[in-house]
C-alpha cells in the first residue's frame, strides 16, 4: 500500500508537467501564428518599404488621433503611412492608390465606424473611413480612448489586417484589432489590469510582415489609373448611410454582431468590403439601421 502511493505520486507529477507543456505549446503556437488577415487582400507593390498616402479629411478635434494611428502603424517593417492634405469631402468618396480618412456626423445610422476597401483580385486598389460624430459627440464615445481604438482599426483594416479578437467582454490583448468595451484598459471591462487597444500590438507588425513579404510585378499604391479597374467603386461611400441592404452580402459578424463585414461583387474580380463597428444600441434601429437576424 505504502509502495504504491510512493510510486503513483511520481506517475501523477510527470502527467502533470507532460499536460502543462502541452497547454503552453498550444498557447504559444495559437497566439504566434498571428494569422489575422483578412483573405490575404493587399496592396500590390514592387518594392518594400512602401508608403500609403492617408488623405486627412478630418476636422481639427480628429487630427491628433490620425497622427497617433499614422506614427503607430509606421512601426511597421514594410509599411509607411503618410498623412496628406483633404482631397475629398465628408462624402469621403475613395481615390484610388489611397485611403481617405474622414468624420461628420453621419446621422443615426447605427455604425460608429466604417471601413470601405475595393479589391480587384487580391489587391486592395482603394480604402476610406468615416467616423460617425453623431455617436463621437455622445458621452459614451466621445472620448481619446474610443477615438484611438476606431481611428486605428478601420486604418489598420485598409491595410488588409482584420481582428485579432471579436468578443467585447473579454480582456484586452493590447491591440486596436481587438473589440473591446474598455478601450483604454485597467479598471472596467472584463479586467482591473489588462492593457490599453488604443494601439496596435507586435502581432499586427508580424501579420503585416507576413502579408507583406511578397513582392508584385505592378502596383496599386498611389495610381490613379487604377480607378478604371473599379466600377462603380467611388461611389460607394455615398451607400453608406443606406445601411446594410446596400452592401451586398453580409460575410461575417461577431458573436454580439457589433462587428460586421459585408461583400459586395461589382463584377469581374471587383468587390467592395465594409468592416463596421455598430453602436451599442444599433439593435434598436430598424431600416436604414443595423439588420438582425
Ligand atoms: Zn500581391
Ligand atoms: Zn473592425
């Protein structure tokens, strides 16, 4: 009796430490694998580093947080972003080789952010993104925390990145690509000491160095000529505020459904995606608002 309980304690320390290298392998592999994005879209490019224009359409209380995203994501190996002059207006209609970045209040339509990308094939050939004042302007939103978030989500989305984390209750992973509802971290939210999402993390750096570690025999970043290759395309941001039976197809959404893209088939190999953040209360909306199944 007393020389088998000697022997089954060994037995029971060895399956113990086999079982916890096992869970920390599976943990390691899962969260170095940084596989977030989005159906390997990209901006074609023939060389590396390259640098995307981000035309600033934003009013003055928006302007810091655009550098702050634009500073973050050129920490990037492959990627620069370059912050240029309005082109554009509120409509925030795309132009190709670039991506317009724009706020107004775009009434109540349910989203709080939105990220529109033409693709032609696997390249991305024009991106925009509007931040919605009407819910910016409410005390719930209108704060740095959530402006950093959104700002550097939808931009990070025109990159070809998508989320590394859908669940809003959870605790934070540190990077603007998780949903959260405590962008800034520590007390509140699902943990009194996780880090802030205000920013993007090393994993969106390595998953932009596995998108990006290819090089293209042609471009999309900065042409012009590119708008012949997108039907129909530039006048999509007008659709926007239509809500969501204007946006083709919904593809994917988060278990809460704060979290959507859509697809929308213009012909040929031309799609238009839409990443939206709908508001906490988008669900009460009925049509021009938020569809629930
Ligand atoms: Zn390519
Ligand atoms: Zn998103």
């Amino acid at each position: 009796m007393f020389a088998l309980t000697r022997l089954r304690l060994p037995i029971a320390v060895l399956i113990a430490v086999v079982f916890a290298a096992l869970l920390a392998l599976v943990a390691f592999s899962s969260t170095a694998e940084a596989n977030h994005s989005w159906g390997g879209y990209h901006w074609a490019r023939t060389s590396n580093p390259f640098t995307l224009q981000l035309d600033d359409n934003l009013s003055g209380t928006w302007k810091p947080y655009l550098a702050t995203t634009s500073t973050d994501w050129n920490k990037s190996n492959e990627l620069d972003t370059k912050i240029a002059a309005s082109q554009n207006t509120k409509q925030c209609r795309p132009t190709s080789g670039r991506v317009e970045v724009c706020n107004s209040t775009y009434g109540n339509n349910g989203w709080l952010g939105l990220a529109g990308i033409s693709v032609s094939g696997k390249h991305i050939t024009q991106g925009y993104t509007k931040m919605n004042d009407t819910y910016f302007n409410t005390a719930k939103y209108n704060k740095a925390e959530w402006k950093n978030l959104v700002m550097c989500q939808e931009v990070g989305h025109t990159f070809g990145l998508d989320h590394q984390d859908e669940t809003f209750d959870n605790k934070n992973l540190g990077t603007c690509m998780d949903y959260t509802n405590d962008p800034d971290g520590g007390a509140g939210g699902a943990s009194s000491n996780d880090p802030s999402n205000e920013h993007p993390n090393t994993h969106d750096y390595t998953q932009l160095s596995n998108i990006y570690s290819h090089l293209d025999s042609s471009t999309t970043v900065g042409q012009t000529s590119a708008a012949n290759k997108t039907p129909a395309a530039a006048d999509e941001a007008d659709l926007d505020d239509e809500g969501p039976s204007k946006w083709g197809q919904l593809i994917r959404q988060s278990p809460d459904g704060r979290l959507a893209l859509y697809r929308k088939d213009l012909g040929g190999d031309h799609k238009v995606f839409r990443f939206v953040i709908w508001t906490e209360n988008a669900h009460q909306l009925n049509g021009k608002g938020r569809q629930v199944s």
